[in-house]
C-alpha cells in the first residue's frame, strides 16, 4: 500500500517542532519511530496534511537522574529506557515491559518511550484497510455515532495497547506535555480521557517531551504480566502492572493497574484499599483479582481477536499474578 499524500517537516530544535505542531495542529502526526504510524497511514486510518519528525530534535533524547525522580525524554529509543543503569536499579518492571513490546530490532532502533504510551487505541473494526472499513459504515472514530464493538456506547471502545501504560500508571509517573504557549505536567491517570476517538488529555498544540517517574521512598517490589497470541511482534491482549511496599508484615503501598481492555488504562483503587486491609497474603491477591474481573466487565469489548469473555478471565488472571509476584505470597 501507497503512502497518502503530506508535508514532511524535520525541524532541528524543540522550538521549531512545537512551532510547527501549533501551525498545523490536529491536521499533523508526529512520527519518531513510525512503527504504528506508518501502518495506519498506508490503511488511511489517518491522512494527516503534515507529518513531523522528531528524529533531529537532540532535546526529546535521553535520561536525566534527580534526586527525587528521574525523567526521560520521549523520543528515548524504548532499548535506551531498558538499558539504562537507573532503570535497571529502580524500575526492572518498566524494563520487563519494554522487552516485551514488538521485537528487538523495534526496541532498538525504531520504538520510543513516548510512542508507544501515545499509542493510538486499536480495534478490529478501524485498524482495518479504507475499503474494508468503508463497507461497514461510519463509527465513533470515524465522524459517526456507534461503536459496533459495544452497542448503544456513547463513545469509542477501542483498546490501549501500549505495555508500558499500566507500569507508568502503577509507578505514579507525570507526563510533561507542551506548546508554543507554555508546559504543563500531568499525571499519567489524568493523561488518558477514556475516549478512543480523543484517548489523550492534550490539546492540538501540544507534545509529550517527557515522563518523570518519581524514585521509591522505600524498597518495593513490582511485577507486569502481559498476555498476547503471539511471543513477539504482537499486542498484549491484557495486561496488568503492580507495585507494593511491605514493611513489618504490612502493604504500607499499593497500586495495581491493569491494561488493553479498554481505551485507558485503569488504576484498581479498590484493589488498594482490599490489599491494605488483608495484608501479603493470598487472600489478598485473591481479592485484587475479583476487582480486576468486576471492572474489566463494565469496560471489555468485542473489538479482539479474543472473546469478550476471554478477556475478562485474563484481566483476573494476569491481576492475581501481578500481586502475588509482587506482595511475594
């Protein structure tokens, strides 16, 4: 398949990129990578009038360690992410993530850390070619108003797939975005809208230029569990991420996300208080999981290759795991 026709733009500073984006705005897509975009532009999923290219902008590039967090810039190859010594130190679960999205050659070469948290939500009825979708009508992602995955949904129920949202969630990490007019920070549960046809809180204007993880007050142990059809080159089907501080018998902290069931991720706050109140023990992860199966219930659609159903019983699954690796139970 042919690419559409579009501007490219290749700025060389952050201030030229973010003049450009605020020239164009939603008409334009910023390519890094191009792992996702460049199939969705050969599916005309997209047609944008511009594309932007991140690749010679030195500032979205690298690692900084403070002392209270450490930040990454978005356009940091997804291996640079996994194999940096802070990572490795104090998030070997954002690590365990990274290494399980695409292949390593995606890992090295093309995939970013900001990339794949904006990954656009998929579905089986829009990540399709223009004549196939063209035979099924208009839905919410597309200027109409059903979702034919969920039936009677007022909005667009399409999934986030990307392994490192839940992670970033558990870990409490802030998204800087920003525009010709200024920066603002959000936290990663506030940077997803729920809404597959508007998934991210940014205006048209606006970037993401880099994810701040704050460092443990305390040792804490953490674990992410994702499923897919396939070992490599594939989308998790769910996933679920965890991070817990134990001290004198007790969950002092507890954050369970779980992932790729609907268009956001979602951080499990009944799961927190449930664990808290039962302490490491598999009562607890038991617990967690029930809560994990009730909430994917109200969000999964039929929009996989797997069932509803399926997918239910993996959003239980993959929770209980989570918490048991991490509570060590």
């Amino acid at each position: 398949m042919r690419l559409p026709s579009f501007e490219y733009h290749a700025p060389d500073s952050l201030e030229r990129l973010l003049a450009v984006k605020g020239q164009f705005g939603t008409s334009a897509a910023l390519i890094a990578g191009g792992t996702d975009l460049v199939v969705n532009l050969k599916h005309r999923v997209i047609a944008p009038a511009a594309v932007i290219s991140i690749k010679n902008v030195k500032d979205l590039r690298g690692i900084e360690v403070g002392r209270d967090a450490l930040t990454i810039a978005s356009g940091t190859t997804l291996a640079e992410v996994a194999e940096h010594p802070a990572v490795t130190e104090h998030f070997p679960v954002l690590a365990q993530a990274i290494r399980s999205i695409g292949a390593v050659g995606i890992q090295w070469y093309r995939g970013t850390i900001g990339g794949n948290l904006c990954l656009t939500p998929r579905c089986l009825f829009y990540n399709q070619s223009s004549f196939w979708r063209s035979g099924k009508g208009s839905c919410h992602r597309t200027g109409g108003k059903e979702c034919f995955a969920l039936p009677g949904s007022e909005s667009c129920q399409s999934i986030c797939s990307a392994d490192t949202a839940p992670v970033l969630l558990a870990l409490s990490a802030m998204v800087t975005v920003r525009s010709i007019s200024g920066e603002r920070s959000i936290p990663v549960a506030e940077f997803f809208t729920g809404k597959g046809e508007s998934p991210f809180n940014i205006t048209p204007d606006e970037i993401v230029t880099s994810i701040r993880i704050p460092l443990p007050w305390a040792p804490f142990s953490a674990s992410y569990q994702r499923f897919s059809i396939r070992a490599a080159v594939d989308f998790p089907l769910a996933n679920a991420a965890c991070v817990a501080i134990r001290t004198d018998g007790k969950v002092e902290h507890f954050r369970l996300a779980v992932s790729a069931l609907g268009p956001s991720p979602v951080l499990l706050r009944d799961a927190e208080a449930a664990v808290k109140a039962e302490g490491p023990t598999e009562g607890a992860a038991e617990a967690a999981a029930e809560i994990a199966a009730r909430i994917a219930e109200g969000i999964v659609a039929e929009n996989a290759s797997l069932s509803r159903q399926y997918r239910i019983k993996l959003a239980r699954v993959l929770a209980y795991r989570a918490v048991r690796e991490a509570l060590h139970v």
